[in-house]
C-alpha cells in the first residue's frame, strides 16, 4: 500500500472519514469493472483540511491498479444504449455552447455556410480516456468528430466494432500516446475518480488539447444531496474511487492546471428502472431477486431520467 496526498494542495493533512473495510486477498479485477454490483468495500477515505477534497489513502501500488484494470472488462449491454443518449447529448450541448462560439470568435470574418462546415468538419478530433468497449466513441462518430480512445481493459476493447477499435490504445493514459496541440475536445466519463494521479492526467490533457480545445468530464459528485445522505452507504464509497470531487473541488484541480472552467454542475442519466435499482444501497439478498421480478415483467425496462449525483463539467485550455 502505498501514501496519496491531496491532489490539490499536495499536502497530506486530513481527517479520516471511514477506515478501510477490505481483505486485500479479495481484490481482483472483477472488482474494479464497469457496472458491476456495489458491494461497498473501499480504502481509508479521508477529507484533506484545507481543500475539503475526499480521497483514498492509503491505496494499492499504481501498478497493481493499472494491473487490475487491464483485466477488468465492461459488459456491453443495454444500458450502454442509455448512457450513449446521455454522454451524446452533453457532447451536443459542448459543441452547442462552447465549440460554436470559439469557432465563431476565431472567424468572424466567414460565411456562415463556411461556418457550419467547419463545425460539422470531421478534423475535428476527439479523444475518450477511459473509453471501455467504444461505445460513446460510435456516438462521437456519428456527432462527426474523428475519434480516439485510451482504455487499459482488453477484454472490453475486444468489443469494440473493427472501425472504433483501431484508434484505441490499449493501455492507462499516460504522455507520449498521442502528439501535443492534437484534439479539439478531451472526454473523460466516471473515470477521473478512478484515477490514481490526476494532477499527470491533466498535465497531459492540456498538453495534447488544442489551445481553446475543450474538455467534457462526467463523474460523480461527493457533495450532492444523495451522496451526503447516504454517507457511507453511498455506492461511490468504493475501492474504485481514488479521489472523490464535488464542483468546488473539481473546478478547482482544473484550475490548477490553467484550464478555464467554464461550467460545472449537476448532470442526469437515464436508465432504467432495474439499473436504479443497482444502485440502491440495499442488501444484495433483497436487491438481486427484486430485479429479477423487475425484469420478469418488464417493469424493470421503463426509463427513468434521474440525477444520481454526478457532476458534469466543462472547461476550455
Ligand atoms: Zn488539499
């Protein structure tokens, strides 16, 4: 096990908010996949005093980390469709917002055909971290964008259509994957909290954005209202989860960086009702037979548009 510090202040003064709950013999890569059923085991989390940043300390030596999601696998199922349409439309609403305006700023002087036709360009590339099997990375395709991803899990990348595949690095983000002032927008959904580093991971974003480029990171939100309720029962109370932001923290480790936040806040999802169900912080014994019924009779299969507590953010370099 190895020491973190805050990542924002880099100082290691904090209070313990629960102590780790784990048998180190249990931790496999099963454990850190995509989507699997809560089961609540998580290390020391401990709050930093000055910055109010909650994260994980003690943790596994990274490379044990990398180890484990290298082996971990995303099963590609029905509600991928659904976070496809929720990833998608925050994709939509950054190039609404954002990339038109920036776009508009720096060509005043064009035509608006000549306007629609660069916003439309398929120049415009696009990186995902953490991009499991590729399935926002088609949305992104299909948004027009020319995409890229880095995903350390094999057995999801071995999912990916042969078209998204081969712009997919297998392996943990890290510099020299990709040439400097390269992509026009970095992507990064419910993974910058599972990241053991974060202060390299935006190190080498900005480096490899564009300047003006922008980022769109979805992850969850340790100070919203169903967090703070269900304290420590919270789902994202979790091994996975290295540091865990709320929308002062997160604006601030961007800023720390030169980013420009221009927006943070809460963001919804949609899925449906058996998913929800997942996630509700009740014993395993009651929750798996009742999503069993759920699906039986296809109540489980109505969608629901709830916030679950994830925080959406964007920022200019
Ligand atoms: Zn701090």
């Amino acid at each position: 096990m190895i020491t973190q510090t805050c990542a924002i202040c880099e100082k290691n003064n904090f209070i313990v908010l629960y102590p780790e709950n784990f048998n180190i013999k249990k931790i496999n890569s099963r454990v850190f996949s995509a989507r699997r059923l809560p089961d609540r085991i998580h290390y020391r989390m401990v709050k930093c005093k000055n910055c109010h940043l909650i994260y994980s300390n003690p943790i596994l030596e990274y490379e044990k980390i990398e180890n484990l999601y290298k082996k971990s696998f995303t099963s590609y199922d029905e509600h991928l469709e659904n976070l496809k349409v929720t990833y998608g439309f925050y994709l939509k609403q950054l190039k609404e917002k954002y990339q038109k305006q920036m776009i508009e700023n720096q060509s005043s002087t064009l035509q608006p055909q000549n306007l629609s036709s660069i916003i439309h360009s398929p120049s415009s590339r696009l990186l995902e971290i953490g991009c499991g099997n590729g399935f926002f990375l088609e949305e992104a395709k299909k948004q027009g964008y020319e995409v890229y991803g880095v995903e350390p899990g094999q057995p999801s990348v071995d999912k990916a259509t042969p078209e998204i595949k081969k712009n997919i690095i297998v392996d943990i983000f890290k510099s020299g994957q990709f040439k400097n002032n390269f992509f026009d927008v970095i992507c990064c959904f419910q993974t910058f909290d599972h990241i053991p580093n974060p202060n390299e991971l935006l190190t080498q974003c900005y480096k490899i954005l564009k300047k003006a480029g922008l980022m769109l990171f979805l992850n969850h939100n340790i100070g919203a209202w169903q967090n703070k309720l269900m304290g420590k029962k919270s789902p994202i109370i979790d091994i996975e989860h290295t540091y865990l932001f709320d929308q002062t923290t997160m604006r601030k480790i961007f800023e720390k960086h030169h980013f420009k936040v221009l927006e943070v806040r809460s963001s919804f999802n949609i899925h449906h009702t058996s998913y929800w169900l997942h996630l509700l912080p009740i014993p395993n014994f009651i929750k798996i037979p009742l999503i069993k019924v759920l699906d039986l009779t296809g109540l489980g299969k109505i969608k629901i548009k709830i916030y679950p507590g994830n925080l959406v953010l964007f920022a200019k370099r």
